[in-house]
C-alpha cells in the first residue's frame, strides 16, 4: 500500500491517531530533553528532603516526651493547688498507710465532706493516660514506695535501707529529669512489659518546703515509636532519646536501649542540623528542663541511596514513554469498543423488560451523548408507568375505602351506653365514666371526617388518660397545653396516641403516687413541634441506642412498633426533615418530640 494511502486510511481521517501519536512525540521528546535537569535538582531535593524529614522526627519524639514531662509536672501543680489533696499527700507520705485511712476517716466524719483522697487521685493518673506503665509514690519518712501498675492496682512496697539500696539510688539521681528506670526499683516492683522511660518529680511539704518523697512515672518507651506518626515510613537511620547521662531511653534499631550510647562524645561535638559526625548525618534536639536528648542519625551511604536508582529510573520512564506511544492507540480503540458493546449490551437489557438499568457513561462525546439520551428516555417512560400504577392504587383505596363506609358501628356504641348505663344504676358511676370514654375514642377513631386536626388528636389523647387517671385515681394525672390558634392544624391521624399508650404500659410506675405526663404543642419555624414528657422509669441507655436505630433504620425491624409507625408515616408523607426524637434518662423519665409540618387547616399536602 503507498504512503499516501496509509496517511489517508490512518491519519487524515482518523482523529483518535493524530491525537495519540502527536502527544508520544511531545512526551518522548520532554522526558529525554529534562532527564538530566530532573536528576540533579531530584537528588538534591531528595537529601534536602530526607534531612527534613529527619528533623521533623526528631521535633515529634521530642514534642511527645516533653508532654510527658509536663504531664507529671503538671500532676504535682495539680496537688499543690489543691490544700486538701496537698494536707492527705503529706500525711500519707509522712506516716504509715494505715494512719493515713485513720486520718481520711477522722476527717470525713468531722468535716461531714469528702475530701480528695492522695490514692484516688493518682490512680485517676493513670486510667487518664494510656502510656503510664507504672506510677510509683516513694516516701523518705517511711521508706516505703506506693505503686500503680497498668492493670491499675495499687501495691506498697517496703524499700527500708537496711534491705534495700532504692533509698540511696533515689536520693543519688538526679530529681525532676527524663531517664531509664532505676535497676532497684525495677526489681523491687513488678517491671512493665517492654522498653519504659521515667520522669521523676520531687514532693515537698507545702508548709515546711521540706522534701517528703517522690513521683516517679514509667512510660511506655514504644508510644514514641507511635508519635512519629506519619514520618516513622519515611525517616532513614536511627532515631534515639538520650537522657542527661548519656542512658538510651529509645532507640528505633533496638541496639542500645538501656546502655551508654557509645558516640555520645560526637554527637555532643556536633552544633548544627545535617551536621556530618563519623559518616552520619546528625539531627538532635536537646530539652534543657528535661535533661533528655532527641537525636537523628543517617548514614551517608543511606542519603546516597535515596537517589541512587534516578538513572535508571529515568532509563525507564523513557521505555514507558516509548511503550506509551505505541501501547495507548489500541487502548483508545479497544476503549471505544468496549463502549460500543456495551451500549449494545443495555439496549438487550431493555428488551428483556429490564427498564432500570441504565448506561454508566458520563462522558460528553458522541456514545456518550447516546447512552445520556437513552437514559432520559427511560426515566420518562418510568415516571410514566409509576404515575399509571400510583393512579391504579389510589382507585384500589377507594373502592376500599367505599366498602368499609358500609360497615354500620352503631351497634357498638348503643351496647357500650347499655353497659353505661347498667354501671351507673349499679352505683358504679367511675365504670360508667371510664365505658363513656372508650365509646368516644372509639367514635373518633372510626368515624371518617374530611380531615385530622390537632384538636381531634389531642382529644383522643385525653380520652385515653381519662380512662386511666379514673382508673389509677390519685396516682396519675395529666396536662394538654395548647394554644386556641394551633388547634385547627391538619395533623396526621393517631400521631401522639401511641406515644402515650408506650407511658402507660411500659413506662408508668403503680407503685408511685405522682405519675404524670404533660403534652405541650407549639409552633417552630415551618414546624408544629410536640413535646410529651413524662417522669416515669425512662429508658436503659442500650436501650435507647436500640430504639434510635430502629428510627433510623426504616429497613430493619423494631419491637417499639408505636413509635415506628409514626416516624415512619411522617417522613414517607412529608419528607426526611419530619418524624420522632426520643430523649430519656432511666429512672428519671422519657421526653418524645414529634415535628409536623404545619399545613394549616387545609387538607394535608403530601410530598
């Protein structure tokens, strides 16, 4: 075939070529042009970015050990603010453990009041703060040391002098400072699980500014790891916490935990970030308060690495870009083709009676224009059809509605004014007034009028109280409040009656004398709110959980059928905004709120 024939059968006519073969050129031709540039400013991006990545590790490990230097800091504030917390430390520290609950006896049952128990107090300590491995009270005057561990048990322990080298080994270190846990008192007391740093802090007697004993915290040295956060992937080397001696208190290499750190003399040589020490690359940050050290350390072979693979990797990106070129014509073409069968493949979908599918493809070319039109085309032919069987139903309601008119009730309201009746001529005139409100609500229940109101329903619900207030006399009683102007509202049918009904049976307690409830509607925004507040047992919180659910799940099944039945009907007829919020505390009572749209006295309008 001549060169002029392939031209005109592959790229004069063919868009999707020029396009495709036009942007390969330019690619290839931009990477191997930039490539060289690309490398030089990349490896020096790299280890400009790596050495901050460094440094940003190192402020995250220093910013996380110094909050829990100033959290223990902050616990021996916390008792010297408080005067009692601040008398019942000293106590405790100061004389045996067993005069210290004498005392906290004597003075509860002299003051009448509570005041803040030392052991209580730092237990709290440690449930607030999840990295606490063990919190330890030494007391100078008694030799002796209170412990918490982290299952939160509370332990004292004798560390008399004569038996013991942890009175001396306290009073040698240095007090206030971050460092590794003393090897005495690691084995007098049952040691955490895994690598642990201490922060120690003095307690004094407030009044004779004497020093009483000490605070000393062992936190979980493997929460350091997890304060690196997003950096501890992408730092190189080795990341260390030193204390003031020169301890290691965390090492990322797990090397030098708990020894001397061999090249402490060159670190402490070296002034600034990125400063090369022995063939590292140093990046520390010192807590002067603290005493403790924060400290980077990248070999340089590893900075090289970080670049190393920039030829071949440009080496390669040439090859994809080659690939690319020759690759992306037939991804285009096999593209168009898929779209193309599946177009084909839908409109078999819809011959077969499947009107809900629809093409997924949003985009604006011409298949694309194609599949959009033919989706609308289904969408009005579905409206049309669901208008159709919306129109059948409706005409089925009525026929229904036709036939239960026939149904003639009147026999049951003459039988009950019998009943009445007899009751009254038997003396028993509360039977009689109880058999004459059951009658009304059952009338007004059955009984077909042009509309709901909120009057109607509220009379409903003072029926239905009135029966039980007769029936339960002095121990129930009720209120309705609403305002005249609200009354004639159009409001859903037995929309506040099972709420009521839910009180009676589930929520009344017999055997207390003042069991009340109280309806309040009133009128908010573009909303009638109901509030129906009761004082009887409330709700369990599981409980509570579980009934909210159930509102909020319309597809999953509930036990309280009552209150699902109204929060459903509401946001079926008049969307998402209306329905029930349930509020409840147990043994105090429930609050129900239920929003209705205000439709004014008109007939409903249903969304």
């Amino acid at each position: 075939m001549l060169p002029g024939k392939l031209y005109r059968k592959y790229l004069k006519n063919n868009l999707f070529m020029k396009i495709i073969l036009t942007f390969a050129v330019i690619a290839v031709v931009t990477i191997i042009t930039f490539s060289y540039l690309m490398f030089l400013l990349m490896s020096q991006a790299a280890v400009q970015r790596q050495l901050e990545i460094q440094k940003r590790t190192v402020e995250s490990v220093n910013s996380y050990i110094e909050r829990k230097y100033e959290s223990v800091q902050t616990m021996m504030r916390d008792v010297y603010r408080d005067s009692e917390l601040t008398a019942n430390t000293s106590y405790l520290l100061e004389h045996p453990y067993e005069e210290y609950v004498r005392y906290r006896l004597d003075r509860y049952f002299s003051e009448s009041s509570s005041t803040t128990d030392t052991v209580q107090f730092f237990r709290n300590q440690v449930e607030d703060d999840p990295d606490i491995r063990s919190l330890m009270l030494y007391s100078s005057a008694e030799q002796h040391m209170y412990v918490y561990n982290d299952h939160k048990q509370f332990e004292i322990i004798s560390t008399n002098a004569a038996h013991s080298y942890i009175p001396d080994a306290l009073y040698l270190e240095e007090e206030g400072s971050v460092s590794i846990p003393n090897i005495w008192v690691s084995k007098a007391i049952e040691p955490p699980a895994g690598p642990v740093f201490s922060v120690r802090a003095p307690i004094n007697n407030k009044l004779s500014l004497s020093n009483i004993g000490q605070l000393l915290v062992y936190f979980d040295a493997a929460k350091v790891w997890e304060s690196m956060g997003n950096y501890k992937n992408d730092f190189k080397g080795t990341i260390l916490v030193l204390s003031a001696d020169g301890d290691v208190l965390f090492d990322s290499s797990s090397t030098f935990y708990g020894r001397k750190y061999p090249y402490l003399e060159q670190v402490t040589s070296a002034y600034t970030d990125g400063e090369e020490v022995g063939g590292m690359m140093i990046t520390k940050l010192t807590h002067t308060q603290g005493g403790f050290t924060v400290l980077s350390a990248v070999p340089k072979q590893e900075l090289s690495a970080t670049y190393a693979g920039l030829r071949n990797m440009i080496v390669v990106i040439c090859l994809i870009c080659l690939l690319f070129a020759i690759i992306t014509p037939s991804l285009f073409i096999n593209n168009f083709a898929k779209r193309t069968h599946g177009i084909i493949k839908f409109t078999r979908k819809v011959k077969n009676g499947d009107l809900d599918a629809r093409i997924a493809d949003v985009r604006e070319d011409e298949l694309g224009q194609i599949s959009k039109s033919f989706n609308d085309m289904l969408d009005e032919l579905n409206l049309h059809i669901d208008r159709v069987f919306k129109a059948e139903i409706k005409q089925k309601h009525t026929e229904i509605a036709a036939l239960e008119a026939r149904v003639n009730p009147h026999f049951l309201y003459n039988t009950l004014e019998v009943i009445r009746m007899r009751a009254i001529s038997q003396g028993a005139a509360d039977v009689g007034e109880m058999i004459y409100s059951l009658s009304v609500l059952f009338k007004s229940y059955v009984q077909q009028k042009p509309k709901h109101t909120l009057k109607d329903e509220l009379e409903a619900c003072r029926l239905y109280l009135e029966l039980f207030r007769i029936r339960y006399k002095d121990k129930f009683s009720y209120e309705l409040d609403c305002s005249k102007e609200l009354e004639g509202r159009v409001v859903l049918k037995m929309s506040l009656q099972p709420i009521i009904e839910n009180y009676i049976l589930h929520g009344m307690r017999v055997d207390k004398n003042d069991n009340r409830i109280h309806i309040a509607v009133m009128r908010e925004g573009t909303f009638l709110r109901a509030v129906v507040t009761d004082n009887g047992r409330g709700i369990s919180p599981e409980r509570l959980e579980q009934l909210k659910q159930g509102l909020m799940n319309p597809e999953e099944q509930s036990e309280s059928f009552g209150l699902r039945s109204i929060h459903d009907r509401l946001k079926l007829l008049y969307g998402g905004e209306h329905g029930i919020q349930l509020e409840s505390e147990a043994g105090v009572g429930t609050t129900v709120t239920v929003y209705f749209p205000d439709l004014g006295e008109d007939e409903p309008k249903y969304v």
